[in-house]
C-alpha cells in the first residue's frame, strides 16, 4: 500500500479522500491557493503546501506547481479526486513520468474517452446502444449542418472534449441550427481548446443513469450497481440516488453489462463512470468518467464499499477486493449537493463569510463536507458546500429522512440550497419517479420558498431578534426604535421592530409585564398573546396563543435567520444606526448582490442609459451576472473598472435618474 498521498483538489472531496487515507495509515498532503489558505482540507491534511494564486489555471490546475508541491513532500501518490486536472491525460502521465503514481485509469484510457466523439464511435463498434447523430471526423460547419439536416431535429450539439455540461446548445428548429453551431464552435474552443462537435438525437424528458464500475491492473473487472442523477439544473447534478429506481429488470441488467462492455473496451483501471440516457424503454450510452465521481457516495452507502480505499489499493497494484458475485446491494441511498447558491434569486451563486454551517447529525445519515461555521466561501471555484446522504431500506424512506436531515441544516451568512432540494425531495414527482432531467427546467418555481409568513413566524422572529439583543447586550435592546416606558429603561414596556420579508415590509411590537413578553402585534393588525418565551443555544421558544412554537434562530447584524418547520425566514431589520436598508433600497439594481470580478463596463461617465439597458456584467463563481439600469438616467461615477474585485453590496456606480 502507498505510504503518503496527495490530494489534487479542494472542499468537500480533498477532505473524504482524507480521512479514508487516514484509516489507512496513510500520510496525507494537501495543496492549496491564496484563496484557501484556511479551508478545512488545508486543515485536516498531515501536511499543506501553498500552490499559488486564487486563479486555478494558477494553482489547482498548474500541473508543475503540483507535482513540485509532490516532490516536496515527498507524496508517492495524487489522487486528482474530480473537477480540475482529474480527467487531463496529460496530467496522469506527468505523473507516472515524475515516478509518482497517479490514483485513477492510465492515461491512454483518460485520453481515449476524453473525445466523446472517440468514445461514441468504440461504443458504437462493440455493439453498445447509442443515440443517432454524428460523430464524425469531418468538423467543417457546412458539414455538421448538412449532417444535422440529415439525423433531424430535435438535435443536441456537445463540445466532443467538453464536461460539466457546458457549452451544449440544444436545437429545436431548422431555423436556429446554423447560428446553434457556430456558438457551439466557438464555446467549445475557448472552453476546452478542442472546437470539435458531435451532434446527438435530443431526448426532450431522458432519465440520466449511470453504472459504478472499477477494474484492476490485473485485468478484473466488477459493478457496483447503478444511479440515477435525473434532478439536474442546467445539465448540473443535484439529487442522486442508487439503486436507479423504476428500471425494468432486464434494462438493468443490459445497462450493467454495456457498462463493462465499455470499459473493457478501453482497457480501464480504476473507478469509473458509464452514463447513458434512458428513455423509458432503452438506455443509450452517453460518455464514460474516468474518476471518482461526486455521487459515489450513494454506491458506497447500499454496497458497503469504501470506493476511495479501493481506488487507493488499485493504485498500489492489489486486486479487486471483490468478485462480482461478491458485491451486494441493499437498500435505498439518496444525495443532495448543498450549494452556496441563491435559489430565491435565480440560483445566483453566494460567497462569503459563514457566520454559521451546522450539519444534521441523524442516524444512516452521512455528510461529506468540506466547510464548516466560520470559514469563507470563495467566489472563484464551484458552490458546493458538501453533500448530504441518507440511506434507508427503502427509496421512500430514504427520501423522506434526506429531507429531514436538510431541514436540519443550518446556514447563515451564505445563501445555500438545502431548503429548496428537500422540497423536490418531498414532491409526489420525485416519489414516484414521475421526474426526469427537465423537472427543474419545467418545475423550478413549484419548489420556490414560502412567500407568505403565519403572523406567529414573524412574532417569533421579533421575539428571536429581540431575545438575542437583550443576551448580547444585558437587558438593553440593540435596534429600539421606539423606547415607550420611561421608567424602567432597562426593561421596556414596548419595543418594536421593523423588517423587510419578501419584498414586504412588517412592523412588531412586542410588550413586556413584569420583565416577560405578554403579548405580540404583527402589523398593527394581529395580536397574539405571548408567554414562556425562552432562548436557549440557537433555538427560540414561545407559547403564541394556544399553540408553543419552536424555530432555531440567529441574530446576524441586521440580519435575523429563523428556522421554523420545514422553511427558513431571512428577516432584513431596519436599523436605524446603520441605515442599510434605506441604502440598499435606495439604490436598487446598481449594488452587486455578490463579491466577484467584474468582466466588463457597457457604459461611460455622462451617457444616458435606458431602464433595463446593460451597465456592467460580474463574473462569481465561474457565472456572468449581468447588471442592467433600474431606471432611465445618465451614468455618474463608475466606482469600479474591469478586471476590479468587488465586494458583497458594493455600489457599482451612480445612476441620476432621469426627470420624467
Ligand atoms: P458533459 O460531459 O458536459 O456532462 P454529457 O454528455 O454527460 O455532457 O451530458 C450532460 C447532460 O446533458 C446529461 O446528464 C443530460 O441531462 C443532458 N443530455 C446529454 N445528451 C442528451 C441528449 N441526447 N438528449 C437530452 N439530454 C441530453
């Protein structure tokens, strides 16, 4: 066995292949760029060397920069764990070229599946079932066109070198095709440096399965049973689940065995992935990963197998620890990637400090996560924050505890997504297997948040901010704007507090007897009232009426988070010290509602703009934001120019509004 590795990677993976190694008596070794010099991976490594700038073609995809940090620490292995340079044929054979072994398949197979035009036209020879389309070796457009005429539409058109969904352009009319392609071109080179296209039959409502498989350098090769990642944003992973549920028996077993078809095809080594598109009767291949995927860890949860520990023995020339008469499944696994995105606000991505991260902590429930309370989210790699997994012996059951353990996760100071996912969990769609990869396409808003509040949520809420104002503060309130009792300064009679909620205003007023909440009065309209109101760690408690209440809560500057059943209430409080929400609300669109660069400037000092018309476009998170005028007017100051980092709810620029 291998005595120390490093890991190529950051977040959530870098530390699971961490602690696997770990078990194993492995030394351990880290890499990490400016930007993550206190992340958790750098944290719970043996060792951790600094790599370079934020910019990850600088750092974690600088190929000399990691094998030196290799040499340095003197690691016998890399594991590339996935994203960055996991699936670089280049990369796996520098490796084995700078006598350090590389965790993952040789680099002629990384390389011959690296072009799905390549792996299609294997696939296709050794008899496994595809799309029609074109994957040919003629790239000139006016041939990809007249070859897109000739499969008919609805096409597909995917970078041949491409991943992570990008850059695929779907065509529905004859009439989009020519312009379709040429963006296609010209994506898929500045993307991946490979302008090569390959055109594919497009299926409007797919399923996305896939099979685990793994080999060894001794030529064995097994399953590990299937998945399905149908719950997909944008080509994107967010659900996954194994077994496939709702698979007839005997496509499952053609699946499995196309799996192996594949891969013994290629010669491979290692962990990999074969996906195919199921369309209700038959699967077609689609591409084969040539690493660990995120998902893997629903396979791990119903085979028992620890599948980095299988990768980490491959490496060092052991066999498959198992036959495949071996390898058993039980039960039901479901995954939830938990992104720092803003799925209230079209997904936008969400950086940051978190002022709090708690995972749920449940029984067959299991996290892999690579941020904690107290670290940063940078606004230059992916969003995810870690993954959630529950198993359970059956698929409802793990459905249902998944959604629980999200609801059981609490977040602060970042935007994330696990209140929407346990949402498409709980759906009849995703429990009967009625959803495929356009649900989100289709059904986003189906899964939006609360949009109106029970007047108890939003008195528990002044009651949560208040509490903690009068703990952080002695008896003193810190946002009163209203003080009625002149006699007891300390402990007012009355209080109120105003907040924003959904685009909505709303006013407390909370009145005290005898030092104790009595009763609460929501918008000068609802009076409930109050007894037994205790705050202890986090969590609020009130009896409101008839009914005792309960929410987990934190009081963030102006900010009140409140966790109360199954939603989350973000409450933006109006203080007067600060005036951050007449400042925020004054200047409307013109503040970045995140930290990020910004890619360019549309306008000039003087110009007039249009309502609507494009000021500045941001790059966070590997996304553009464009930033347009909220109203007509003529552009003062620009407080920023391209290429400039800015901060969370900067002003960009001063917009004086035209005179109607
Ligand atoms: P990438 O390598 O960029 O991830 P894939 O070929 O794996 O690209 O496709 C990613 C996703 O795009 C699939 O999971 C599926 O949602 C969608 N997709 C790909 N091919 C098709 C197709 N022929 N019809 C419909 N959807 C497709």
């Amino acid at each position: 066995m291998i005595k120390s590795l490093l890991v190529a990677n950051r977040g959530e993976i870098a530390c699971r292949i961490f602690r696997t190694a770990r078990r194993l008596g492995i030394r351990t070794v880290a890499v990490f760029s400016d930007a993550d010099a206190l992340a958790r991976h750098t944290r719970v490594a043996d060792e951790a060397l600094h790599i370079g700038p934020a910019a990850a073609r600088e750092s974690y995809l600088d190929m000399g920069r990691i094998l030196e940090a290799a040499r340095l620490s003197g690691a016998e292995a890399i594991h590339p764990g996935y994203g960055f340079l996991s699936e670089n044929a280049r990369f796996a054979q520098a490796c084995t070229d700078a006598g350090v072994k590389f965790v993952g398949p040789p680099a002629a197979a990384i390389a011959a599946l690296g072009s799905k035009i390549v792996a299609k036209t294997r696939m296709c020879a050794a008899g496994v079932p595809v799309l029609p389309g074109y994957a040919g070796s003629e790239q000139d457009l006016g041939h990809l066109e007249r070859a897109a005429r000739a499969a008919g539409l609805p096409l597909i058109i995917k970078p041949a070198s491409g991943g992570g969904g990008k850059g695929m352009q779907i065509v529905r009319q004859e009439s989009e095709l020519a312009a379709a392609l040429g963006a296609a071109r010209r994506l898929a080179e500045s993307a991946f440096g490979d302008g090569a296209l390959l055109l594919e039959r497009y299926l409007p409502a797919p399923r996305h399965v896939e099979v685990q498989v793994f080999a060894d350098t001794q030529g064995n090769f097994v399953h590990l049973g299937d998945r399905d990642c149908s719950t997909q944003r944008r080509h994107q992973k967010l659900i996954e689940e194994a077994p496939a549920p709702a698979l007839p028996e005997e496509v499952r077993a053609r699946l499995r065995a196309a799996a192996l078809v594949v891969a013994r095809e290629i010669g491979y080594v290692s962990a990999g992935t074969v996906e195919f598109l199921f369309d209700g009767r038959e699967c077609y291949f689609m591409e084969m990963n040539t690493r660990l995927q995120v998902e893997h860890t629903v396979t791990e949860a119903v085979t028992g197998v620890d599948l980095v520990e299988w990768q980490l023995r491959i490496a060092s020339g052991e066999p498959l620890p198992l036959s495949q008469e071996e390898v058993r499944l039980q039960g039901h696994a479901i995954e939830a990637r938990v992104c720092a995105e803003d799925p209230e606000h079209g997904f936008l991505p969400s950086a940051g400090r978190l002022a709090l991260l708690e995972w749920p902590e449940m029984e067959s429930v299991r996290v892999d996560a690579g941020f904690a309370s107290g670290d940063t989210v940078p606004d230059c790699y992916d969003s995810l924050l870690g993954k959630v997994i529950a198993w359970a012996p059956g698929r409802e059951q793990a459905a249902a505890r998944l959604a629980a353990a999200l609801t059981r996760t609490y977040c602060a100071g970042v935007r994330t997504n696990e209140r929407w996912l346990a949402r498409i969990l709980r759906s009849p769609r995703f429990l009967e297997v009625r959803h495929d990869i356009s649900l989100l396409e289709k059904s986003a808003a189906e899964f939006a948040g609360p949009s109106a509040a029970a007047p108890e949520v939003l008195i528990l809420a002044a009651l949560a901010a208040d509490m903690s104002a009068r703990a952080a503060h002695g008896s003193r309130p810190v946002t009163p704007w209203e003080l009625t009792d002149g006699f007891t300064p300390n402990l007012p009679a009355q209080v109120g507090y105003r907040f924003a909620w959904a685009g909505r205003r709303h006013t407390v007023e909370l009145e005290y007897a005898d030092g104790q909440a009595a009763a609460g009065t929501l918008d000068a309209r609802t009076r409930l009232a109050v007894a037994d109101v205790t705050l202890t760690t986090g969590t609020i408690a009130a009896r409101l009426g008839e009914r005792r209440w309960h929410a987990r809560c934190r009081l963030e500057g102006t900010h009140v988070y409140l966790w109360c059943g199954t939603d989350q209430y973000e409450l933006l409080l109006d203080d007067p010290r600060t005036q951050e929400f007449a400042a925020s609300a004054a200047t409307g669109g013109l503040t970045t509602p995140l930290p990020g660069v910004v890619v360019s400037v549309a306008v000039a000092v003087g110009q007039k703009v249009a309502a609507g018309e494009v000021l500045m476009v941001i790059e966070a998170m590997k996304m553009e934001h464009t930033i347009s005028a909220p109203y007509a007017g003529t552009v003062g100051t620009i407080h920023f120019a391209r290429g400039d980092r800015v901060p969370e709810a900067s002003e960009l620029l001063e917009l004086a509004r035209a005179k109607a």
